[in-house]
C-alpha cells in the first residue's frame, strides 16, 4: 500500500525523486492500462498514444501518491519531480523521437530520466486495448547508445595512453555520433568522466540526424537500470 509522497522540485537540495522506490506502483499502472479499451479518435496514431500514456501516469501517480505533476509543459518532462519523459513504442513498428540536443548526448546520455512502455495494440470495437511487452527505466545516465558509448570509453582510453592526440580523439568522437560537431563542453566530459554503457540504440531515420529510434530488442538489465512488468 503506497501512501501519498511529497514532491520536491527539480532544483531542490535534496534531489529529484527516483521511479526505481515506485517500480511496484509502475507494475499496477501496466495492468490498470492492459484492462482499459481507449477510443479510437484517442489512440490511432503513435502521437495519440504516447499522449494517452503520458497523461495517464501523470493522473496515476495524482491519484495513488498525492504527486502533482506541474509546470510539465515548461520542463518539458512528463513527470518533473522525478525528472522523467516517457516514452512509448509499438513492438511491431519502433517509434521514432527527438532526444539529442547536442550529438555529444548521443554517447553521454541526457539530463533525465527515460520510462520506456513497449507495447502490442489490438483493435476492439471501436477502440484500441494496449498489451505491454516491456516497461523499462532507463536513468539518465544510461540513456545514450549502447555502442556509441562502449566505444567512447575505448577512445579515451587509447588517449590516456598517449595513442591519441586530444584533436584526434575529438574527431573520432564526432565520427562515432556519425551526426556531427560534439560541443566544447561535451567533448570535456566525455574526455574527463568517460560515459557509463548506455542502454538504448540510436539509428538514423527520416525524424532527422539527433533522432532516437526506441527499440524494444534493448531492454536495460543490471544494478543500474530496471524493468517492471
């Protein structure tokens, strides 16, 4: 039984809250949305849905811990308190999303945190019922290539001993995101802190060259990185 949590804000001292303390209360949510049938004018497109999955959570953690959910639209995160976007993807066609800022995000991750929903949709009367296959966490620092990033800890490594020059290691970072220029600040905390293995794949597709294509064959496994359902 899940009693109602205080928010804190993004910007407090104490941090933002961390999903992985409410995996139990995410695994409800997947069977509370697998019992529902959604409209169809409400879930026919991949933008509806994602839509519908986004404000469902919000009014989900609303109802069952007291967490409201504002000024989401200027963050530009779904659940600000745990600095949170969610994302959704039909196993059957990935969907595609604007992630990177800077291609240098390709390799070290983003500023927040994912909640990945990979789901089947199955047309009944009228309307659409969501099975979900995967529900996975990915946190920020783990929401970069998987490869990219492997690759980058061996750059800097071969630059460490001496087998790369700095301008080297900064061109074979910028052929690695395959998207161009990484920026100045980037490059610094790549070549400083190289990255932890992320936990996504990222491939070009028509969204654009910093577009992540979700795919549900990369689940995140391990101490860092969870899955529910």
């Amino acid at each position: 039984m899940w009693g109602s949590c205080r928010v804190r804000g993004i910007g407090d001292d104490s941090g933002e809250l961390d999903l992985r303390d409410h995996l139990d209360s995410i695994e409800e949510f997947c069977a509370a949305i697998e019992s529902h049938t959604v409209p169809e004018d409400e879930s026919s497109t991949s933008k509806q849905i994602g839509a519908y999955f986004e404000t469902e959570l919000r009014d989900w953690f609303e109802e069952k811990h007291g967490l409201v959910s504002e000024g989401s639209v200027a963050e530009d995160l779904n659940l600000p308190a745990f600095n949170l976007d969610v994302k959704t993807t039909s196993n059957r066609q990935p969907q595609s999303s604007g992630t990177f800022e800077d291609p240098g995000e390709r390799i070290t991750g983003v500023d927040y945190n994912i909640l990945l929903f990979v789901y089947d949709r199955e047309s009944v009367g009228g309307g659409n019922r969501f099975d979900i296959e995967t529900c996975a966490y990915v946190p920020k620092e783990r929401a970069s290539d998987c490869r990219k990033s492997e690759d980058a800890v061996k750059l800097v490594a071969d630059y460490r001993e001496g087998g790369l020059s700095e301008s080297e290691l900064r061109e074979q970072l910028e052929d690695l995101t395959g998207v161009g220029a990484v920026s100045d600040e980037k490059f610094e905390e790549i070549k400083q802190d190289p990255p932890a293995k992320g936990a996504i794949i990222v491939t070009p597709c028509s969204g654009g060259p910093t577009t992540t294509r979700w795919s549900r064959k990369r689940s995140p496994r391990g101490p860092n990185a969870s899955t529910a359902q």
